[in-house]
C-alpha cells in the first residue's frame, strides 16, 4: 500500500464516520498538521495521517474503540517502518 493509499483510506474512514462540524475540524486539523510538519522538518504524511485518524472512533461505541485499539478491527494502518 503506497502512502497516498493510506492517506486516501484514512480520508475515506474520516468521512465515512464523522459528520458535520467534526468532519470540518478534522479535515482543518490535517491541513494545519501538514504544514507544520513541513515547517519543522517532519513528516507531512504522518501528520496528516495522525490528523485525521485522530477523532475518528470519537462517535463509534466503547467496544468499537476497544476492538480497534486490540488490532481486531479493520482500521487503516501505516506500514511498518515507513511513512
């Protein structure tokens, strides 16, 4: 999976999940998140990455959340060791 996959299925599962207000913020939240890390030196796609993964269990129920945090569930991923 290329990093632009990940960054497109991460993107989709925002989407797909968060409605309204929330979706706004965390697609504003991605934006700020990779032009600070071009800013500091760091990876742009991790940032957004983390961005907008970062609220995207926030309306899911308790046992969701826990089956994504055991690995159970189908949740996008970065590779191992890369961006």
């Amino acid at each position: 999976m290329t990093v632009e996959d990940l960054l497109a299925r991460a993107e989709a599962e925002a989407r797909r999940r968060l409605g309204g207000p929330r979706l706004a913020h965390t697609l504003r939240v991605a934006q700020v998140a990779e032009r600070l890390a071009r800013r500091w030196g760091v990876s742009p796609h991790r940032a957004r990455l983390a961005a907008l993964l970062h609220d995207v269990l926030k309306e899911a129920p308790l046992a969701e959340q826990r089956r994504w945090l055991a690995g159970d569930a189908d949740a996008p991923r970065p590779p191992a060791g890369g961006e």
